[in-house]
C-alpha cells in the first residue's frame, strides 16, 4: 500500500501531496482518518452498486427476452464467486508483498491473515480498502459478460471468470496498483483504465471471436428487449461512478472532488457526442445511443478523473464518444465480430483512449495536476502506451489460453437448438416473464 502512495506521489510531482494533507500527515503518524475512512465505505457502497444492480439491469435489457435472466444471473453469481475468491488469495497476488518477486506478483494475506481491526492502507482501515477494491475486481469480469452475451454456458462463464480473476485481473492490478512495475514505471491510472476496462474490452472481444457469432448475427435483427431497464441501470452507472473515479482518490478531499467533476463532465460530453455522431447518420438519435455514450465517457475518463482538470475531461469526454462510437461501428458492421453488447469498443478502446489521452492533459499547460518532475508529455505517452500494450498482450494471449482450455474440456458455448430456445429455460428452467 504504500509503494502505491509513493507511485501516486512520483506520477504528479508532489502536486497530488498539497491536496492530500491528511492523507500524508496519517502516513507519517498511523492515524485513523475517520472523513476519508467513511467516503471510502460510502464508495464501497457506489461501485457495488454499479454491478447489482446497476450493470445487471443494463446488460439484461439489452439482451432478447429469452436470455435477461441468463445476463442477470451471471452477474450475480460471479459478484460471489470473486467476492471469496479475493478473501481467500486474490487480494494478496494484488496487494500483498510479494518479496522479490513484487513487481510482477504479490503473495499472502490469504483470508485476510495479518489483518485485523487496527490494520491501516493509509489512513482507513485496510478492511475498507479490501473491500473497495473488491468491487472493482467484481465489476471487470461481468463487463466482459457482454462480450459472450447469449451463447455461453453458465458453467464456463464461472470457470472462465474465476481462472481470469486469478490470472489476469491479479496480476495486472498488482503491476499497475499494487507495486509492481508499471506503477514503477510511472503509468499513470488513476481508477482502472488499464486494470478494469482495457482488461475487460480485450476478454471480451477474444471470447467473442473463439465463441463465434450467435446463430443470425448480422443479418437478424437481434434488438434489445427493455430499453427501460437499460436505461435504468445506466443511471444506476452513472451515479455509482462517483464511487468508482472520486472514491479512488483514498480521501473527502479536493482531489475526490475535482475527479467527480471530471467523471460527470465526461459522461455528458460523451453521451451528447455519441448522439449527435448518430444523429448525423440516421437521422434520429436514440436512447440506446445516448446511454451508450455515456458509459463511454465514463470508461474513458476513469484512468484520467484524478489527473485532468474540467477542460481535460470535456475533451476526454467529446473523444470518447465520436471514438467509442466509430469503433463500434467497425468492430460490428466491418469486422463482423459479435461482441454481444460492445464492450472491446466501449470498454477496451475507451480505455486505452483515457490512458493514452491523461498524458496530455494531466499536464499543467492543459489544466492537469501536473506530470512527474522533468517528465514532458511526450515521455508520459510513451509509458502510458508501454501500460496499455502490457495489458493487452497479457490480457488477450492468457484469455485466449483460458477459453481454449475451457472449450477443450467443458465446452464453451450452448448447442444451437439451446441457443434458439433461450439460455433461460434451457439453463435455469425459469422465465424472465410470465405474462
């Protein structure tokens, strides 16, 4: 935890310190902060709320009727699969000391073991922290259900989401967050656009492309069932943002706040650029597009909403919304892969856009808190594209290996008849609707 203070503290030249005092005085003391301690479980609270119910509803009203119930019940069984997966190990491989081998692994603390009521990460209980970071890792491997949407066994989207926890999402949190050697390299992410979404939009896309195209996809219309629960849990999104971007500053202080602005700012411009670039084309904008393009601008400002001042992320946002729109444009009508609910071009390119793009306007010249002492932004480009292609290669070559083995022993993907009659009655004998 505190190689992870000083990475912060390295990536902003001291900058980020004036606005943490607390923060800093409870490092040097080992005192409780009990302000930031309780934002944090407020946070805690947010980011949960993200994954159930929000990113449940909004995947499951995207889906045909057949399959909401298959969406909503993935979503809540991998929430308790990684919730004991990260209290038995997983934490430690993120958080822990990991000796010699830190920068690639950390070990221990397995089942909290060292971990008691007077524990501190900083100045909140390292409980908190456990728990705030849990919620992340719960959230990535649902967003890469969107990505396999309507065609996988449930068994396998738990194998699948419990080998990728332990094998991917550690061990790139630990790199970046954890101590390890991008953190030591000076890639700057504030909540997770490596981590969380580059992370999740490559699994996605991989699983996508090893599963193969649902049975009629592009031809037949495949719109979603209930627009109304979509747009529902993407209000649930944006509010538990807050939690996700403003709660990742560890602190109730400035920082916390002027990511909020940056993380509201974003969604906005996003959601408006997504709709006028579809209005420009179809001639009418839709709910579906607007609400799309709001988790765009979300997902692009997260690795950037503690570095960036307002007008950084107005811009972040405006990109995010013409880019995040265009690649999906190209992943589904060009490329014609079937990433169900487009999470690699929402998600991963979001992503990787809000880590290349905090090089820029982290900068003081661009309103920024500041880069790293004799760091000039072409420099922090080149360690943030070292971040986002260590993620990707890493992310996409073990997803691949994990799926391969997953369809060599239990089969990935329903039969076709299964398909066609609807992951609901055929998996868990229960309708969605009876009406």
């Amino acid at each position: 935890m505190t190689a992870f203070f000083k990475r912060i503290h390295v990536c902003v030249s001291g900058t980020l310190i004036s606005l943490l005092p607390s923060l800093a005085i409870a490092q040097e003391n080992g005192e409780l902060n009990g302000g930031n301690t309780a934002w944090l479980l407020t946070s805690t609270a947010l980011v949960l709320f993200m994954t159930l119910p929000g990113l449940a509803l909004f995947y499951c009203g995207l889906v045909r009727r057949k399959n909401v119930l298959s969406v909503l019940m993935q979503s809540f069984a991998i929430t308790c699969l990684v919730s004991v997966l990260w209290l038995l190990f997983v934490y430690g491989l993120a958080f822990g000391d990991g000796g010699a081998a830190n920068r690639a692994i950390g070990s221990g603390k397995v089942l909290l073991e060292g971990v008691g009521l007077d524990s501190l990460s900083g100045d909140i209980p390292e409980t908190v922290y456990f728990m705030f970071q849990m919620t992340f890792a719960i959230i990535t491997p649902v967003l890469i259900v969107g990505g396999f949407a309507e065609r996988m066994k449930f068994s396998a989207v738990l194998w699948f989401s419990g080998l990728w926890l332990i094998l991917v999402y550690a061990p790139v949190c630990h790199w970046v967050w954890g101590g390890g050697w991008l953190g030591e390299l000076g890639v700057m992410d504030f909540a997770g656009g490596t981590v969380v979404h580059i992370n999740s939009g490559v699994a996605a896309v991989v699983a996508a492309v090893i599963m193969g195209k649902r049975k009629g996809f592009p031809d037949a219309a495949m719109a979603p069932h209930n627009m109304t629960l979509t747009v529902a849990g993407a209000a649930m999104l944006w509010v538990g943002w807050f939690g996700f971007n403003a709660g990742s500053a560890l602190a109730a202080n400035g920082n916390a706040g002027m990511a909020m602005v940056a993380t509201h700012t974003a969604a906005a411009a996003g959601a408006l650029t997504w709709m006028a670039c579809e209005w420009l084309k179809h001639g009418k904008p839709s709910v579906l597009g607007i609400v799309t393009g709001m988790v765009a601008g979300l997902a692009t400002i997260t690795p950037a909403s503690g570095f960036v001042g307002p007008v950084g992320a107005l811009i972040i946002g405006i990109a995010a919304g013409g880019a995040c729109y265009f690649a999906t444009q190209f992943i589904k009508r060009s490329l014609k892969i079937d990433d169900s609910l487009d999470v690699f071009p929402v998600h991963g390119v979001g992503g990787a856009l809000g880590i290349l793009m905090t090089s820029v306007f982290a900068s003081e010249a661009f309103g920024g808190l500041g880069l790293a002492e004799g760091v000039g932004i072409g420099d922090q480009f080149v360690t943030q594209l070292v971040g986002v292609l260590a993620t990707l290669i890493w992310c996409g070559v073990l997803s691949y290996i994990i799926l391969k083995i997953i369809d060599a022993t239990i089969g990935l993907r329903v039969t076709e008849d299964q398909e066609t009659e609807g992951l609901d009655l055929v998996l868990h004998d229960e309708r969605g609707y009876n009406l």
